[in-house]
C-alpha cells in the first residue's frame, strides 16, 4: 500500500482548504492500495467534533486522533497541514508542510503506481 498520513487541526484553514484534494486522490487510487489517514492534531475539539467537522466536508478517509508520541515519531511536526507519504515498501517519498494540492498529491501517488 502507498499510505499518507496527514495532520490537522478544525481550527486551520489550510488543512480545511486541502481536504477536497485529499478527498479525490483518496478516491482515485483507493482502489490501487492508497490510504489516507488523518491525524487530529486538535486539542480543541472532541474526537466526535473532529469527525462530524470530516463527515461535513465530505472526508471518508480514516480520522483519528493524534497523540503526541505519534507526533514525536514524525519529528514534532509544527506546522499544520503536515502530510507524509510513503511508498509500497515503507519509504518516504514526499513530505508537505502547509499544505498540497491535488495536482502535487496525485503526481506523487500515480507515480508510485505506475
């Protein structure tokens, strides 16, 4: 499998701005073997706010909450959205901090399934 997994938070627009284009890759190459696995990065909603705030955005991706020994295995990330990628055999290919587009993601996944 090709796994993303992406923190965010409900307070941050660009994780909210991005969750389309996570969305339609997810949707695109689910089917292949890609997952999407969204972290709650949010310490000020309930996991029941975080996924009724997914749910109405149309997200259909794994949501969980992060914990900070997840975050610290990923090195802290500050910035939120922060994405990672990792290919069929565990590596990581992309890191995004701030956010990424469809067109970014969907270069990045189709290539790992070609």
């Amino acid at each position: 499998k090709v796994v993303m997994v992406n923190f965010w938070a409900t307070w941050c627009g660009p994780c909210v701005h991005e969750m389309p284009a996570l969305e339609a890759v997810y949707n695109r190459h689910r089917a292949d073997g890609f997952v999407v696995l969204g972290l709650v990065a949010d310490g000020r909603s309930t996991d029941a706010m975080a996924a009724e705030f997914a749910k109405q955005r149309g997200v259909t991706y794994p949501i969980v909450r992060s914990t900070s020994a997840l975050e610290a295995l990923f090195g802290q990330p500050d910035l939120l959205p922060t994405s990672f990628i990792y290919d069929q055999s565990g590596f990581l290919r992309a890191k995004w901090a701030s956010g990424v587009s469809e067109d970014q993601l969907e270069s990045e996944v189709g290539g790992l399934f070609k």
